[in-house]
C-alpha cells in the first residue's frame, strides 16, 4: 500500500513538471503574427489644372538675318581680301582690286573737261564783244547766233566730260569691296593675285549679331501660327520661348509644309547650330495636368498613385494625352491638388502606408 501511494505521488510530481514543456511545444507550433510592412519612402509632386497647348515639335536651324555673298561690281586684279573669322565694320575693304587703268582714265577725263572749260571761257569772251558788233551792226546777227550756239555745244560737252569724269571716279570706288554690314568673314572666295570678273563673290560675310530660327512647319498648324505667336526653342538644355518674327504662308506642294522666322536675342548659340522648335498644334484648353514621372506604364493599363490623408498609398487608372515639358494631360479621377507619387512608387502596392520626402532628400539616397 506504501509502495502504491509513492507510485502515485511520482506520477503527480511527473505531470506537472511535464506542463510548462507542453506550453512551449504548443507556443512553437502556432502561427507568427505577420508584421506590418514599414512605410516606403517616396517624393510627391501635386497635380494641377493649366492651360495645356499641345506643341508640334519640328527641326530648325539658326541663321543669321544678315549673310551676304559679297561680290564685286568690276572686274580685275586682287591686291588684298580680308581674312577668314576677320569681323568687318560696314564699309571696311573686304577685297581691293587693281585701279590702274581707271586712275590713266581718271587723268585722262580731267584734260578733257580742262580743255572744253578752256574753250567754252573763250567762247564766253567772244559772245560777250559779237553782242556789242552785233548791237552796232558791224556783223552779220546770224554769226552772233552761231557763236551762241557753239558756246552752247560746248557747254553740253563740258557737262559730258564732267559726267564721264564722275563715272570713272565711281568705278575707282567700286574697286575697293566693302562689307555691306558688320559682320564676320565667314569664306573667302578669292585670294590675292588672281583675277575677279564682274559679280564674282569674294567673300561670305555673316552677321552674328541679328541670329534667327528658320523652321519648316506643317500647313496644317497654319491656323494656330502668326507673327508674334511664341513658340518653344530647345538648344541643347536650353529651352526658351520667343515670338514669331515672320511667316511666309505659302505651303510647298511635294512636302505641305511653309517656313516661320523665329526671332532669338539672347540664345548663346553658333549660326549653324540645330535646334528644335515647338509649335502649338491646337488651341489651349484647361486640364489636369501631372508630373511625367507620376505616370507608371503598364501593359494593363497607365496608373498614378495618390497619397490619401491617411498617408497610404491608392492607385488610380488613369489615361494620359497631350504632353508640355514635364506635363502630362491625364483624365480619370485624379484631381487638381491631388498628391501623387513622383519618386518611389516602382515598389509601392495600394494600400501601403508611404513617408514622404522631399525630392532632393530622396535624390541622395
């Protein structure tokens, strides 16, 4: 009976030391509560309602108003021409030619005239003492007439040899081309030594100071174009708006496009260089308009992501349309003042609590 009562106390002692094992099997085997994802660090940027003016982007040059192929007026040979990169003054040489036989012509016209003035005095002399005869009788009227009338050829002939004398005069200024503007001396057509026939160029001169954009632009966008219209220029990373300065509506059949001037001032860039022009190809209309980077594309379809006043994600479809610079015109329920993911929004999922950061702070992460 002793030995029965020992057996049971054991037993007793066994079961509850064996308790707190079966409490820690038990707590091994039940599930782990899930922890709650931390916030994910994004940058967000408003939506906004703008005036959006769709814009036709074309290609572009930069010319200068100014550029003339300066040729020469005579013929003959060159004794000096400027420089290429040489910047001219207007009225600075740009080519002299040899003047010689017109200096001989010179020369040659100043005895004329000389000596017609010579006569046509002599003549004047003689008028004035025929009148007298011719007053008292002594000669015939008719030979104070012819006197008249030669004094009267010789004063024609001393206007011709004066007109002669300035045309050769002229034709010796001609031989020194001067440039027509200011400007740089872009080529050089001729060199020294050779010979230069009438209306050949010697020069191309550019003017670097009046620059402007010659675009080609489709005759359908005619309708939104005029002078003073501005229109977007991009050059490199530089993008400026400026007015139309001309439009010449007349379309080319074969490519249905016509040429706009774009007036530049203060766009530091070479002539030659390529530019970009925008365009606006329809009316402006007010829309909600998000940053580009807002918009994450899918094949399923285009979508933004808005943080709510409880800090947590939500997607919203979206469909996009026109775009201006960094702007894109978006229909859907998103609304002005919306604040969308800009930054970080890859990996969030809807319903997600985010932490916003301003974008610089996030861009050096």
């Amino acid at each position: 009976m002793r030995t029965l009562h020992k057996s049971l106390i054991a037993l007793a002692l066994a079961g509850v030391l064996a308790l707190p094992l079966l409490r820690l099997d038990a707590d091994a085997s039940a599930p782990a509560a899930t922890p709650e994802a931390p916030p994910a660090i994004v940058s967000v940027a408003p939506a906004v309602s703008t005036d959006f003016a769709p814009r036709h982007w074309a290609p572009g040059s930069i010319i200068s108003r100014q550029d003339a192929r300066v040729a020469s007026e005579l013929e003959g040979r060159v004794l000096q021409v400027a420089e290429v990169g040489q910047r001219m003054r207007a009225g600075q040489a740009l080519a002299v030619l040899d003047d010689t036989t017109l200096r001989l012509r010179e020369r040659e016209g100043e005895a004329d005239l000389a000596r017609i003035q010579a006569q046509l005095d002599l003549a004047a002399r003689q008028e004035q003492r025929y009148a007298q005869l011719a007053a008292q009788q002594n000669i015939a009227r008719s030979q104070y007439e012819q006197l008249r009338a030669d004094r009267d050829v010789l004063a024609q002939e001393r206007a011709r040899a004066q007109a002669q004398l300035a045309q050769v005069r002229h034709q010796r200024t001609q031989m020194v081309v001067r440039a027509p503007f200011d400007g740089i001396v872009a080529e050089r057509h001729t060199q020294r030594g050779e010979y230069l026939v009438t209306g050949a160029s010697v020069a191309r001169l550019v003017d670097t100071a009046a620059p402007e954009v010659r675009v080609r632009a489709p005759v359908d966008l005619a309708r939104h174009l005029e002078r003073g219209t501005l229109v977007r220029v991009r050059a490199g990373g530089d993008e400026r708006d400026y007015p139309v300065s001309a439009l010449v509506p007349v379309g080319d059949e074969a490519s249905r496009q016509l040429e706009l001037r774009v007036a530049i001032r203060d766009l530091q860039a070479p002539v030659g260089t390529a530019v970009d022009v925008g365009l606006p190809s329809a009316a402006a209309r007010t829309v909600v308009a998000v940053p580009r980077d807002a918009v994450i594309l899918r094949r399923e379809g285009d979508f933004v992501l808005r943080v709510d006043a409880a800090g947590k994600a939500e997607r919203l479809a979206v469909k996009t349309g026109a775009r201006v610079d960094d702007m894109v015109e978006v229909s859907g329920d998103v609304q002005a003042g919306d604040r969308l993911i800009v930054r970080g929004g890859e990996r969030v999922e809807p319903g997600q609590a985010v932490s916003v950061q301003p974008l610089a702070a996030l861009a050096m992460r």
